[in-house]
C-alpha cells in the first residue's frame, strides 16, 4: 500500500465539501438571480418520475405555441401577436410587448415525449413531462440462496 | 410590420408600491403591464394578469379612480421540489385616475387567455363639446 497524496484527509474532505456546497448553492439560487432568463421566464419543478413546467403566457392562445421534445431537450416556441386595434385609434401607453420566441432548455432526464400533457389555462401554460421508462433508475434486488 | 417580428424578452415583474396600507395576503402584489389606447369613442384599457380565474377579479370604480384587482390562487404542484424559479406569481394591482369624458354606466370588461379588456366609452358630452361663439 502506499499513500496518494500528502494533504491529510480532513482537509480533502472538506475541499469536497466545499465543492459541494458551492454547486447546490449555484443550481438551486433562483435564476432570476443570476442572469436574466429569456422569454418566457419559467418554473421548474421535478420529482424522480416527472417535471412540471410553468409559464406565464398571456394573450396566447394553443395554436400560437409550438412544443417539441427531443430526448432530454424542450423547446418552446411561439409568437404574440400585437393588439387588434382599430385605424384610428392612438396609443397613451403601451408596457405590453408582443413578438416571437424560441426558448430550449435541457430537462434533468430523458422524457417519454407521447405521454406529455400540455394545458394551457388564463394565460398560463403548464406543461407535465414524464420520464422515460428507460431512464428510471431501477432498482437491484440482491437474492440470497 | 417590422415589430412582428422582434424577440420578445422577459420584462421585470414591478411590485405595487406599498404607502401607507399593508397587505393581509401573504402574496406579493404586481403591477400588471398595461397598454392604453383611445379612439374616436373609447379610451381601451389592455392589461396582462395571467394565473388569475375570471371571477377573482375586482374592478372597482371609486370617484376618478378606476382600480383593478386580481387575485391568483395557483397551486403549486404536491409532493414535487422547487427546481428553478424565474418568476414569481403573486396577486395583481394597479390604479387608473380617469377624467370626466367617461360614460361610467358603460364600461366593459372582458377577460381572456390571461388579458383583461376595458372599455371605457366617452361621455356624450365630451364627444361633441365645441365651443359656440356667440356673436353679440
């Protein structure tokens, strides 16, 4: 036997955990936070089986959204069409932005992309994303004799 | 159109100024974003409030000031963690000080895919105010 390295093993140890630390800290700070999501901004929940994906899209309507799934990768597209308005009519204010969007993002797992339920209620869409099948850790079971 | 076709960005949710009053719900409070616009018989009031269910809306008219509320109550989803979180949900409030030109008695609201729509038709009396010269 012979030894790796010199440094004593608490000190390792506590390097790793420092590592540790700071990558929770990174992956689970809200985005916000740290760069400016691009449109539209989305909430992300997970479990082991399954993610559940919100956005707030208002003034969109089913057809105006394209989803589509490749493995591990969603991407969201669409397009906000300006305000209907008559000829004549002057703008006093106008905060509301209408255009088009492509957002991808990657999902922590691959995702069976046929079971995929898409609903679309007062503007917000929420997207439910389950795993694939083959993805799912499995379990071993040891046999004893 | 050439605007139709710029990206469009995330805009920064502006919380609505707490003065003097506190807030019992336990939710932040946000400015919708608004666009006005007016035409020859109405002033049109467009305002984004998406998560809020048609009839959690109050629209309130006290004075000159037309108010707007609208209450979210969306679930968060059972027995998943927080992943990733860009925005944040929270109920919606925001003032407008109206002029006289208003017919009160026919404002119309309507709410769709997350947008709520007024109309706010002009006073008879402001439509056609000219002014008669009197000759003496």
């Amino acid at each position: 036997m012979f030894r790796r390295s010199s440094t004593p093993s608490i000190w390792r140890e506590m390097e790793r955990m420092q590592r540790e630390m700071n990558r929770l800290f990174t992956d689970y700070t809200p985005a916000r936070y740290r760069s400016a999501p691009s449109y539209p901004a989305m909430n992300l929940w997970a479990d082991e089986e399954s993610v559940i994906i919100r956005a707030e899209l208002p003034g969109l309507k089913p057809d105006d959204l394209d989803i589509s799934i490749d493995e591990g990768d969603l991407t969201l597209s669409g397009r906000r069409s300006p305000e209907e308005m008559p000829k004549d009519a002057t703008y006093h204010r106008q905060e509301r932005n209408y255009g088009s969007f492509t957002r991808s993002i990657r999902l922590p797992f691959k995702i069976e992309a046929d079971d995929v339920e898409a609903t679309m209620k007062n503007g917000v869409l929420t997207l439910m994303l389950p795993r694939a099948e083959e993805d799912k850790p499995k379990k071993i079971t040891i046999k004893t004799q | 159109m050439t605007e139709e076709a710029k990206a469009m960005e995330v805009q920064e949710q502006e919380r609505v100024p707490e003065e003097r009053t506190e807030r019992i719900r336990d939710k932040a409070c946000y400015l919708p974003q608004s666009d006005i616009f007016e035409t020859e018989e109405n002033y049109h009031l467009v305002l984004d409030m998406p998560g809020v269910e048609e009839n959690s809306i109050d629209i309130t008219l006290e004075k000159n000031t037309l108010t707007i509320n609208g209450y979210t109550d969306v679930e968060r989803p059972e027995g998943y963690s927080l992943a990733r979180a860009e925005y944040n949900i929270g109920d919606y409030e925001r003032s407008f000080r109206l002029t006289d030109q208003i017919d009160r008695e026919n404002i119309e609201a309507s709410y769709e895919n997350g947008v709520l729509r007024l109309s706010l038709p002009k006073a008879e009396e402001a439509k056609a105010r000219k002014i008669k010269v009197k000759t003496g």
